[in-house]
C-alpha cells in the first residue's frame, strides 16, 4: 500500500483552488456590483431628464397661456423689465414647480439674454446659455450632469459630491388645442438637484459590495472549516493505513517467524524429552553412589526449563481458535488463583477481588484459553512483587462485553517497557523468554476482544481485558 509523503498535506491543491477561485468571486460580485450601480445611475439620469421634459412641457403651456398670450393681448408686447410682469411670470413659474425637486428655472430670449430666473440675480445676464442654447434654439433638448469637482480634496465620510442635472429645452407657441407649434419663442433651462437620489444609489452600491464581501467571507469560512475537517479526517486516515500497515507487515513477520519456531520447536522437543529422562535416570543412580552430586539434578532442571520455553514458543507459533462455551469469568479467575495459592502464600501476596456483577453471567469463550492467558498474567504479576504485595482483580459485565482489569503494587515500567510490553520477545526479567504477553494478547485478538498494559493509579501495573459476551459472526 503506498502511502503520502509526510511533507505532502491533504486538501493543499485544495486550498490553493478555492483561495484563488475565492479572489475570482469577490472580484465578480464587486464587479457587479459597479455595473449595476452604473446601470442605476444611467437610470436615474434617464428619469430625471423624462420628468424634466414633461415639467418643460407643462411650463411651456402655464407660461404661454397664463402670461404671454394675456399680456400680448392686453399691452401689446412682453416686458419683463416691467416688475409686474416678472412678478406674474414669477407666480406662474414657481406655481408650477411647486412641491418638486426643482433647483432652478432659467428662460433665455432669442438672443441669449436670460429674461427670467428663480435665481433674481442671474436676470439681464448674457451669453450663459451655451451650446445648450444653441441646439434648443434648434428644436433640440439637451440634458448634462453637472458635478462638484473633488478632485483636490477628500470628501468625508457621509459626504457627496453635488450632482445637478441641467436640461434645455425650446420654448415654443402652443396651438389652440394645446399643441406647440415650430415658432420658438426662446429656451427653458431646469436645474435638478440630484444629489440625493445619488447618494443613496452610492450608498446601495456601498452596502451591496459590503455584503458581497460579508457572503464571500462567510463562504470562505465554512468552506475553509469544511478542508479543515476534510484533512483531520484525511490525516486518521493516512495514520490508521500507517498502522494497519505496520500491522500487517509485523503480521508478515511473526508468521515467518512462528513457523520457523514451530519447525524448530518440534526438532528439539523430541531430543529435549530423551535429554530429561537420561538426566532422571542418571540423577537416580547418581543418588545411590554419591548423594551429594546434584549435577543430574540440574541438567534435568534445566531440561525442564527449556521445555516450558519451547512450549511457550509453540503455543506462541501456534494459530489460537477458540473453542466458544458458556463460561464464567469468575470460575476461571477462581481456577487460576487455587492453583498459585500456595506461590501467593509464599511471597506473602494478598488478592482483593471485586466479583460483586460478575455471579450468574455467562460469556461465550474458549475456557482453556482464557485460563491459560489469566495464569500468565498473575505469573508476571508475582514476578512483580517479590517482597509481597497486593494483586487486585474486578470484573465488570456492560450490555455487550465484559471487561477484566488485573493490577498489582508493584514497581511499575518505564514508558518503553509499556509500549513494548506486547513485542514478541521483548522483556525486562533476566530469565524469560518475552512471550507470555504476546501469547495473552493472542488469544484475546482471537476471541475478538482487546488488551492494554497501563501504568495502576498508586503504583504498579494494571491490565485491562475487554472481551465481547456473545460469540463473534
């Protein structure tokens, strides 16, 4: 199985993709953003002018009715040097921008001369009307957009620039049926103030680019949680392939090793076994002639001794299938301590057992198995207190499994010996073969259940045994 690089994080093509795909987005939205605060703008210019044309429109028929014709009929001629018929024009004209947005009303003679203003000090002026006036002398109308030149100072915040829409238009007779004629009479121009309906068109513009930039923030949040989350998830992956591949590279490697043990194990037992009964023939005669030689004695001791090693090896090698019955963990635990009883009361070893849920709760599993895997438990639990001590045992019985925990007073192991407690071969005792933990977790793995070695809450060492209470499918 091939796994990452470490220096290779998961998501890290991810990360740049959505990063940049991110920038690409806020651009967009803002882009956007302007386009159709622009196209909002055009808007509003086109508004204004239309209502500025109708407003000329409706001028053009109050002033031409309500003052010229009148004042032609009666006097002959219009003056509007005349103080009272500036002021009736004033009336008509402020009448009828009455209650709108008007700034200013301009009218300009034939000869560019502006005869009439909202503003009083602009009559009698000249020349101001520009190529506006020229065209609208022309039949045409014009709109422009005068603005506030900022462009030599920061406007503070709150503040726009002043925006005036100006619009020139003729000036026309009108018809008896209310209808203008070609003559022109000279040129309206209409000042609007626009300036409101601009800011609130900026500030929409300032409000959508800012939640386009709270929505892309908060995508980028969760999306960013999500590759977070993603490479967590991605990292317990590549660590559990990392172990499942350790494991079965150490599966790869005990199996060779158990059968060249197996293999081993049997060519020396049989040879083993003749060495033992010479040695007992040879310690019987021995007696007999010279009482105090005890050198049979220990070539059949030791005989003995490789002989319990070469089992360990075997039962090591040797594939654990459970034989599952109904058992009672407690009956075993009982088992294993009648049989070291007399080794307890030698080192001076006191047992506190807490069966108080165990009584009347079967488990299915193998009994020889498990009392073999208990018994060398408390066998390195006595090698642990040599002086004497206590070995604590607890059973405890939850809906699908039961859980044994062994722990004793003594010395404890370093770190290292706890993590390597279970290695094959490994051990801190000067004679041992380092296979009494690895046989015990092999018959738990094999009864599907678990292990682990931990540090006792005081001293010493406690092991946890969790078994499952049905037989595995």
């Amino acid at each position: 199985m091939e796994m990452l690089p470490e220096n290779v994080k998961p998501f890290k093509l991810v990360k740049y993709f959505f990063l940049s795909s991110f920038i690409v987005m806020l651009l967009f939205a803002v882009s956007l953003t302007f386009i159709i605060t622009q196209r909002s703008k055009e808007a509003l210019l086109k508004k204004t002018e239309s209502f500025a044309l109708l407003l000329a429109e409706n001028l053009n028929h109050q002033v031409f009715f309500n003052f010229v014709l009148p004042v032609t009929v009666r006097i002959g001629k219009v003056q509007l040097r005349d103080p009272e018929q500036f002021k009736v024009l004033d009336l008509i004209v402020r009448n009828t921008i009455h209650s709108f947005k008007i700034e200013k009303v301009n009218i300009y003679d034939l000869s560019n001369v502006l005869a009439y203003s909202t503003e009083r000090s602009l009559v009698g002026k000249k020349n101001l009307g520009g190529t506006d006036f020229k065209k609208a002398t022309q039949g045409r109308h014009t709109s422009r957009l005068l603005s506030e030149d900022v462009s030599f100072r920061i406007p503070t915040w709150g503040e726009t620039p002043d925006r005036k829409l100006i619009t020139t238009i003729s000036f026309r007779v009108e018809s008896p049926d209310y209808k203008p004629t070609g003559r022109i009479l000279g040129v309206f121009e209409i000042t609007q103030n626009i300036s409101k309906d601009y800011e609130e068109i900026i500030q929409d513009q300032y409000l959508m680019v800012l939640i386009s930039i709270g929505l892309m923030a908060l995508l980028y949040l969760i999306l960013l949680f999500i590759v977070k989350r993603g490479e967590m998830i991605m990292a317990k992956r590549a660590e559990g392939e990392k172990r499942l591949v350790a494991k079965l590279h150490q599966a790869e490697r005990l199996a060779t090793l158990g059968e060249m043990i197996a293999s081993v194990s049997h060519e020396i037992k049989n040879p083993l076994g003749i060495i033992r009964s010479t040695a007992e023939l040879l310690e019987r005669k021995v007696a007999q002639h010279d009482p105090g030689n005890q050198l049979a004695s220990v070539i059949r001791e030791e005989a003995d001794r490789l002989n319990r090693i070469v089992t360990e090896f075997l039962d090591f090698a040797r594939p654990q299938v459970p034989r599952y019955a109904p058992i009672r963990i407690e009956i075993i635990l009982e088992k294993n301590l009648t049989f070291l009883g007399p080794e307890l009361e030698r080192q001076g070893i006191g047992v506190e057992k807490d069966f108080s849920e165990a009584h009347s709760q079967p488990v299915a599993a193998d009994q020889d198995l498990l009392y073999r895997a208990f018994l060398n438990i408390f066998i390195n639990a006595l090698q642990a207190l040599p002086e004497g001590g206590t070995i604590g045992i607890k059973v405890r019985y939850e809906p699908r499994q039961v859980q044994v925990e062994i722990s004793d007073t003594g010395p404890g192991l370093s770190p290292e010996a706890l993590n390597r407690a279970f290695d094959p071969f490994y051990t801190t005792k000067e004679k041992g073969s380092g296979l009494g933990l690895p046989i015990v977790r092999n018959i738990i793995e094999a009864h599907r259940g678990q292990i682990q070695m931990m540090l006792g809450e005081k001293s010493g060492v406690l092991i946890r045994l969790t078994l499952p209470r049905e037989r595995p499918v």
